[in-house]
C-alpha cells in the first residue's frame, strides 16, 4: 500500500510540473527564431521588390508605337499668287518717292502695325487645312513592323476662296531615338467645291514599314511639312542648241 501512494504522489508530481513548464514555455520569447509570420500584417512601409524589367514578347507583339504632332504642323495655308505691284518712282521728286515708299509699307503691313509677309498675308489665303486627329494599325509579321497610320481634317474656305483642288503635303516618319526609320512625303489632294461648309479628309498611308522593334521606344510622327527642297531649275531650258556648221 505504501508503494501504490508514493507512485500516484510521484505521478502527480511529473503532471505538475509539466504543466508550469508548458506555462512557462507560451510565456516566454524565441527572440524572432522562430517567427515565421503567421497571422501578422504586412509592413506598409517595407520597400517593395523591385520587378523584372524584362519585356515579354508577348508585350512586343502587342506594341503599336503612338502618332503624334509636331508642333507647327496641324495647319496648312494655300496662298493666291502673285503680290502688290510696287508704285514706279517718279525721277527728280523726294516728296513723291517718300510718298511711294510709305505706301508699298503700309501695304505690306497688318492691322496690328508689325509686317507681313507677302507670301503669307492671312488676306490672301485660298484654303486653311488642319488635322484634327490621328491614329494607327500594327501588324508584327517577319522581323518587321508593318504600321497604318491615319490623319483626319478639314479644309476651310479662305477669303479668296476659288473651287479647286488642294494638294497638301502630309509627312509620316517613324524615328528610334534620332534614327529615322521611315519618312514619306505625300502630295495629298482634296477636291474644295463648297465655299460655305469645310471639307473633311481622311488621308492613309498604309505602307509604313520598320524593323521589329526590340523595346516599346518608337515614335510615330505625322502632320504637314512645308519645308520641302524645291526642284533644281532646269538650266538647260530656254537655251538654244548651237548647230554645227554644215559642210558641202
């Protein structure tokens, strides 16, 4: 019998202890050994990893490089020709040639007193178009992108206002960086026959054709450009041939 009470003591005993040392063990820290981020919220202020810069192939097939405007090129003006004749000078009279020159002056002066060009005198203008919007189409196929590239306006009657034909010259050039991959000009006509209502145009150029790119960095361009080289004047014209002397 002595036996049996030493061993439910003894037993008794190990269970005592072995609960405060559980007790002992929930209270107690692992220092961050142990944390393995169980029921915790993430840090708000922790950086964020930085992501793959890489891009998929996927994207590159997806890619259609974006048209826009240079500045100065949504307008184009179309003149009348031919300019102000100048006054002939009379000989022997200061007043009269003082008179002329402020005349030929005030003739190639605006409303607001700064001078105008001839050539470019609002007062003579036929047709001002503009292009109001653009867009694109891309194709990737055989190591090269094929692009459409769309231009939309309107051509509104000047004061000197006469039913014809407008040729405007509307460029399309794709560029990488300050390498130009592609630029055409084109002689864009639109026949103008109502004085009193502008003239919508759509203009494409579907032939706009570039290497793959490698990276989402081309840039489209499209708009009017005046600024073309004028043809070398043909010296050879107007002048006679010299015909060998003939001989007997």
């Amino acid at each position: 019998m002595a036996f049996y009470s030493v061993n439910r003591r003894f037993v008794a005993g190990l269970a005592l202890t072995g609960f405060m040392l559980a007790a002992a063990g929930c209270q107690s820290s692992d220092n961050g050994i142990l944390n393995l981020g169980i029921g915790k919220k993430p840090d708000p202020t922790a950086p964020i990893p930085p992501q793959d810069p890489k891009i998929l192939a996927s994207q590159l097939r997806a890619y259609c490089p974006k048209v826009t405007l240079r500045d100065g090129t949504a307008f184009f003006n179309t003149y009348a020709k031919g300019s102000t004749a100048k006054p002939k000078k009379k000989k022997g009279n200061a007043a009269a040639d003082a008179e002329a020159q402020a005349a030929a002056a005030a003739a190639q002066t605006g409303p607001s007193g700064q001078p105008v060009d001839p050539d470019h005198d609002p007062a003579k203008i036929i047709y001002q178009a503009s292009i109001s919007d653009v867009t694109r189409d891309c194709t990737h196929a055989n190591g090269q992108l094929l692009m459409k590239i769309a231009v939309a306006g309107k051509v509104v009657p000047g004061p000197l206002f006469a039913p014809g034909t407008v040729t405007m010259p509307i460029r399309i050039a794709v560029q990488h960086g300050n390498d130009v991959l592609y630029s055409q000009l084109h002689q864009y006509q639109v026949q103008v026959t109502d004085p009193t209502a502008a003239t919508q145009f759509v203009f494409t150029d579907a032939n706009v054709v570039v290497p793959e790119p490698s990276a989402t960095d081309y840039q489209a361009y499209a708009g009017y450009d005046e600024n073309t080289p004028a043809p070398a004047a043909d010296k050879a014209k107007g002048k006679r041939k010299k015909r060998a002397p003939t001989t007997n």
